[in-house]
C-alpha cells in the first residue's frame, strides 16, 4: 500500500534524476489577470507608474498596464519549481536573465527547463544542476530566459556522479539584448504623474542611493505571495517541519526579497520602467518573518540602447539588507560578508532619456 | 433606545425561529471576478490546470478557466451562514451535495435555503436545523445544492420544541446526478502541462495516498478567505471574544481545512478537474492559526459516467490532520477518534480517462 | 556621495516647503480593477449588494457594480501621502469630503492637492497644513474632493514661520451637494437580497445602533491594505524602526478603521448604499495589531435629497472602539474623552426610501 503512495506523489527531481540535455516542462499553465496584478501591489506597495495605471502605459505605446517585472519573473519560476528545486538546499545563482515581450493581464504563461549543467559535490550528498528556464506566453512568445543553479540532494548516497558540466554563464547580459517594449513621443514622459523628475541622464556611474524606506515581512505576506505563483518549495509553508529544522522557522522565499528591494527603490529610481535584464544575484542570507528589509543601490553602468533616443539602460546593483538601514551602504564590498544583507542583486533597468 | 438597536441589527435565527418548509433568501449576490479568484490561488497555492489557465480549460471545451469547486461551494455557503448559523454551535454534517453548471469569472451568485428538518436537543438549549441551500448563477442555473445540519442555540429556553422532522439524507450521489461540463477530444489531455501523468484507469479502489506536504494556517490568512466569501460567523473574526471562549483564541472556518485539503491533494491527485459531488463531511475537531495541515486520500470506488468514455469519477475520503504527517495514514478507522484528525471528507472528483 | 543620495530620494515635503495656493500632482495614476475590489472585501468582509452584484447595481441604473466608496476614499488618499503627509506627525481632521461620479472596475484615478491653509505651531517645530484634495477618473469627472489637515514636522526649526492662513472649513457638507447615482424604479429596490428591510423611512433621529460584531486586525492585514492604497506612511510598515518608536510598534493606518467600521455598519446600515459626503472626523487614539474593533452609529440627520422621492440621505455618527463591545455606546458624549475611541466619524449616506 505505502508503494502505491510514491507511485502518485511527486517527491520531486534528485540530483540523480537529472540528465544535461534533458528537458523539463513545467505544470501547470497560469492565466494572470487584474487579480494577480492588484494583490502584488498590496504585497509590495510598488508605484511603478507604467504598471499602475492603463493610461500611463498607453502613453508610453503599450495596450495597458504590462503586469511587474518581477512578478511575471516570479510566475515563471514558480512552474519550475516541483521539478527542479523540491528537494533543493540552496538557490545559488541567476545569470542571463532577459525579460522579453511584456506580460499583460489576460496572458498566459508556461515554464519550460533545459538542464545545461551538472556537477557532483564532493560530500557526496548533493549536486549542482545549473537549468535554462524559459517563459512563454499564449503566442509562444518569450517572456523571460534565465539561467540558475541550484544545490539538490542525492535519493541515493550511492548513486554514480555525473560527467561534470559547467556551462558557460554569461558574465552579463549584452545591451544590444535587452528588450524594450515602449514607444515614447519625445518630452512626452510625465514625470509629473510618474513620481519623480530623474531621467537616464540624471544618473551617474558610481552614484549611490538610499531608498530609505524600511519594511516588515510577515508570515502570511510572504506566504500569500509564495503561493500566489505556485511555487511549493516546502520550506515556505510548514512551520510544523520547519521549527525541527535549521532554523526553527519557514524560510522566506528569496524571490519576495527581490520584490520588496524593487518596490522600495521606487524611491529613488521611480522612472526605471522595468527590468529588463537579471546579470546575477545572490540570496547571501535567509529572511525571515520579523524581518524589516531595507535597500540601497549603486548604478553599475549607463548604457544607451542601439537605435533608441528614447529609452536608456541602467545597470544597478541593489542590496537588500535586514533590520539594519542603509544610508551607509551596508555591504558595498562585496568580496566582505556583512550579515545584514539578505540580496545582492546585478540588473539592468530601462528609464526614460530627456 | 436599547431596543430600537435590536429592530435594526441582524441577530440571527434562533432554534425556535426556523419551520420546516421555510425559505430562507439569502443576501447578498455576488459576482465573482478573477480577483477572487487570483486571492483564492494565493491563499491556498491550488495548482489544477483547469483553474489556472484559461487555455487549458478551453482544450476542454470550456469558455475559460472555470472557477474552483470549492471556491464555489464558499460563496454560496458564506451567503447562508448570516441566516442559519449566526447563533450555531457546531456544523454537524453535509450530505447530496452536488456541483451544477461551472462558475466563471463574470457569473453572480445568489443563495437560497429551504428548511428541510427540525429536531430539538434533549438539553432543552439547543437543536439540530437541516437545511437544503442552492446556489444559482444570473442564469438561473444552480451550481451547487447541498444538505446540511447545524446545531443552533435556542434564544428563549422556554421556546416549545417543534415536531421533530429527520429528513432523509443521501448516503451519497448518484453517479448518475453528476455534471460534467468537459468536452475532452480523445488523446488531448496534455498531462505533460497538467502535472502528473496518472489519470482514472492508474487509480484502483482502495488505494492511498499520502499527500505529503504540510501547511500552516495564519490568522490574517484564514480571517481574509472567510470574509473573501463574506462569511461572517464570529468565531473566526473576534479575539476579543474568544480569548474568554472555549479554546481562548479564534477558530478557523471549517472550510479553509477543505480547501487546504483540496489544495494538498493536488499532490496524487493532480487530474481531478473538480469536486463534482460532496457526499459527507465531518470537521473532527477545530483548527486554530499555527496549525499545519497535512492531508492524504483514500480512493473509495471508480464510477463511469453514463455515456462517457472521455471522463470518469473517481471517489474519494480525505483525512485532513493537523501538526500530523500523514505518511501511515491517521484516522484510516474512521470510528475510532483520532485527536490529529481535523477532516473527514467524502466526494467525488472528475478525472479523464485514458 | 551622501549628498547624491538625498538628490534621488524623495524625502517628502516638510512644513517650510508648502506654500498657500501650491498645487500638487501626486503619483502614480491608478488603474482600479476587480482585483482591488476583491481583496477589499477580503479585507474587510462587506456585504453591501450594490458593491457585491453588477446586477443588483444595474437594478440602480449603474452600468456594473460600482467601488465601495471608502476604496475611492483610500486610493485618492494614499496618492497625496508621500507628498503630504511623509513628515506629518498627525492627521488632525477631515471636512467638506464629496464623493462624485461612481467608480467602476477599470476608471484611473488621478490625485491633486492644493494648499488652503498653513499655521506654524507654537513649538516653532511643527506646523499645520490645510490642503483640499481632489481625485478624478480618466474622463476628468471629480470622484472625491475632501479637505484634510495635518501636522507637519518642520525640516529646519529655524525657518521663519509663514504667514497663518486657517482656510474656512465647512462644518458639513450642503444636503445638495450630494451626489446621487442611482436610477431606482419605484418598490424595486431588493431587501430580500440586500440583506435588510430597513429603509430611509424607518430610521429616526437620534437613534442609535449597536453594530454588534468586532474584528481583530492582523499585521499582514493592515499593511495588504495600505500598500494596496499605495500608502508609504512609514509607521505602518517599520516595525525595525517604530519598536524603538512611541508605541513599539507599528500603527494602523487610520482609514483602516474607517472601512472596518464601515463593513461593520452594514449590520444596522446595510441599505446605505454608499458614503456620499464626510462631513468631519477624528481618529481618537492609534490602532494597533491586535485590536479588536467595535462600532456602533447614531442617526444625526435624515436628509430628502431635491427632487427625489426614490433615495434620501441619513446623516450618521459612527464610533469606532477597540477591545470594547459597543451595547452602551462608548464615546456617546463627544466632548469627553473614552479610551477605548478609536474613531469618530461624521458622514452621510444614501439609502432608498419606501
């Protein structure tokens, strides 16, 4: 009878499960309307004014308000996760994530893995699969394309090791990739309504900002959001397991960190329209319910798009940080650990140009 | 000026305000949008394809992703309690319940009872009301019907008892009463993107499934899906009150524990589309915020539908616990009291055929 | 460097950065859907029809069901904030509040403010500012004009006090000013299914209403709302910071308790169809996580509004408690002070007549 048990539940993928070549498709589809729109907003408080508000989106060329980067990144990742990292230990790495056509309420999106990488780890216990996750919507247009690599746990401690595959990641995603979905007639750019005058000229390489701001998770915020994209990693929603484990308490999912950086740096980068590219990040330490995040960031570079007058890129490193303020700019050495910062995040964004 | 408060105020029935044959016009309607139905998918992280993807649903004949059953059954439910169970002790039992036409974002809801028993308790305090409550959309097309029993306080304990009626309740559904609203071309349910390959023929009575995962409830979760259905029985809301109560804290509606249940079952029982029938329930004990649920299944018989190849029923007993795995199966003799048994649910589900 | 930072960073404005006659263009622009609506009621738990049914809102002669009218209140609100109130110390007061044309799922609203009034404070550290704010939709038709003052924290105590401009404020809001939507055929509004029989004839001066039922507010609840607003008021979200604050702990947004007591109301209001005017209120002392919230009304006024028989207004006092049931009406006499006040509120609604 317990046979008959694993024979229909997905325990998920171990590090032996997995071939590099192998392609995976994620389950299920999701259909992400208004619903989907307005309980990001209550979860984040992002005022991102493209997103926000139909006419402003029209103005800058779009049908309506495209849905938040990060949440259509969030609803990707989210498929991926009953086949990829069930019974990971550790999300390691982003590289090469591009953004594509914009997601609008209404579309539908699926997941799709291919693994380009495997490598045993030395302890025996665990391996790392590296996977190229891609996003589509109805019209098998690309929405996002990344790469991560996570840790996962062997089934069996005597399973053989895999021929080692490293694949090569990209160090960052090339500009002339970047995908930017708007139409912007010149001095048509309201910053009036957009919440602040800052343009891609504004901004110098090397220039800091504090976005100030603090915010508390709370169990049922992060849960709600987790489970707002599906994802099931199970670290997230059972206090019953979790206060055995290593912690003693869930875990928050790494992703809401990225989404509560991205909403407070609204203030101070309230024109960056969206994300266009995720060059890499690190989940450096867990969060928590109780705590408060807070973020700063340093733009990276100032990248012109090929053809465009319009629209510029920056490139920004944000760092969120726990209980701890920023106007100091915690972890600015990123080769030091700083035990309050929770995220380091390399990203590019677009912004309006004068 | 005290009693022109209670001429104003809903206090709800009593025992002794309820006849056998009355009818009860349940207020108010409610149109259900895809914004409830992006926060039922965040409260409980349900994955069923049909629900999640406009054009999954579409490859079965439908107009778009219909509406999850049991986010159905608590609207209708929630129109119902301000009438029957405002002043109920215990919500004793379900019986013949089945799902009509589907819901659809756009549809609007209303609520009817008719009182189809009365037996007063023993105690002189308190008796038993039966109830049969049907839920239409603005069509006039039920979507639900379902009996059930709730114990109710007498207001005036020296209220006469009324003649006692016990109305004759299924044992279960006919096979035969169930609707099923797919169209499936043979060969066309895509697993792949549904999540799990096993459909009708893979399941064989009395097989179990322990569905594995664990999730624990949060007071702001289980306090905004009872008013999400604007269900307004004040045990769940005011702990105010319930600090001096029975068990000094706020108890959950029972139906979030089906809808964690349903949710859970996913794993192992990711093909069925939808809760068709609810043939008995039992809320075995109360759960409270901090509980995590876990659920597993037992398959108790397979049903062909008449003239249907595409399509079959499978019946099913979840057992919901709490801070319980449920890996050995708890509370499998349903006679004997298991106290981490929180469920016990009888119903079929509709799953294709091979 | 440091100062780079503070360029970017809206710090908001502080009291010797308003001038009489300034206009203010607040962001973002919102686009409201029936996400926003359904995780209102979520939040709240209301059951007024009109806001719950498009057809019992066509029954009107609305083109669907309209947004509850402490949404409009919240979201034209939480637009002003970072402008406004970022450095404000207290709301003081409401007055002469109008709502306009409905709203529907899918209208963008806009906030502007200008400022009527300034007073520096005796303290020479803070100051009052009186600003009137308007929200309109994306046709350009006002939804909600209302003037509030706040206390503002200066940035430089030694800036020199401007000249004191204390704008007249309308003690109450004209009986024809009222904004009356509704298209009502005579004996056709439902009581059955609005959920009471109670009709602008049946309430009398000066009676009074024990809403009867308390809601415990959450964390996660209070903060879903306000960032659902778009609300940056940072007391609300800081828990890092305001545990070293006054109260150790982060307060509730103040129109949080407006909308609880609001959906409270419908048990002994449940005809009110919308808030049409707020006249004046005062939130008494700070909510906080844990609070239970009573409320309970009195009928100030009973208004014919010109030219119709088919709808009046009911001038209402409600009163809103925390940890204390509201039978013998708390905070009766105004001009004393009851701690257990948590809200005064000083309104007008529409209700059908017979």
């Amino acid at each position: 009878m317990t046979s008959k048990t694993t024979v229909k539940t997905n325990v998920g993928n171990f590090f032996e499960d997995f071939r590099v070549g192998q392609h995976l498709v994620h389950a299920p589809p999701r259909t992400v309307t208004t619903g989907e729109v307005a309980l990001y907003t209550a979860l984040f408080g992002s005022r991102f004014a493209v997103n926000s508000s139909d006419p402003f989106a029209q103005a800058l060329g779009m049908p309506r308000a495209p849905v938040d980067s990060m949440l259509v990144f969030h609803l990707v990742f989210g498929r991926t996760v009953a086949d990829i990292s069930l019974n990971a230990i550790a999300n390691l790495g982003y590289a090469g994530g591009v953004f594509g056509v914009p997601v609008y309420p209404g579309d539908t999106l699926t997941s799709d893995s291919r693994v380009i990488g495997l490598k045993a780890n030395k302890d025996g216990k665990t391996g790392v699969v590296y996977v190229r996750s891609t996003g589509v919507n109805q019209h098998g247009q690309t929405v996002l394309d990344y790469r991560r690599w996570v840790m996962v746990k062997k089934r069996d401690l005597d399973a053989a090791a895999p021929e080692t595959v490293v694949p090569e990641l990209p160090a960052s995603v090339p500009v002339a990739e970047l995908h930017c979905p708007y139409t912007l007639a010149p001095g048509r750019f309201d910053t009036a309504r957009s919440g602040a005058e800052f343009l891609w000229d504004d901004y110098t390489v090397g220039e800091r900002i504090d976005h100030v701001d603090g915010m508390t998770i709370e169990e049922a915020e992060h849960m709600l959001a987790t489970r707002l994209y599906q994802n099931t990693a199970k670290v997230h929603f059972n206090q019953h397991v979790e206060r055995e484990g290593r912690f003693g308490k869930r875990i928050v999912y790494g992703g809401h960190v990225i989404s509560m950086a991205r909403a407070l740096s609204f203030n101070g980068l309230a024109n960056a329209l969206n994300v266009a590219a995720i060059h890499g990040g690190r989940h450096s330490a867990p969060s928590f319910a109780g705590d408060t995040i807070y973020a700063w960031s340093e733009i990276l570079a100032k990248d012109a798009l090929p053809g465009r007058s319009d629209i510029g890129a920056l490139r920004v490193r944000t760092v969120a940080t726990k209980d701890r303020a920023c106007h100091d700019f915690p972890g600015l050495d990123a080769t030091a650990i700083d035990p309050a910062v929770v995220l380091d995040l390399d990203y590019s964004v677009l912004i309006p140009r004068r």
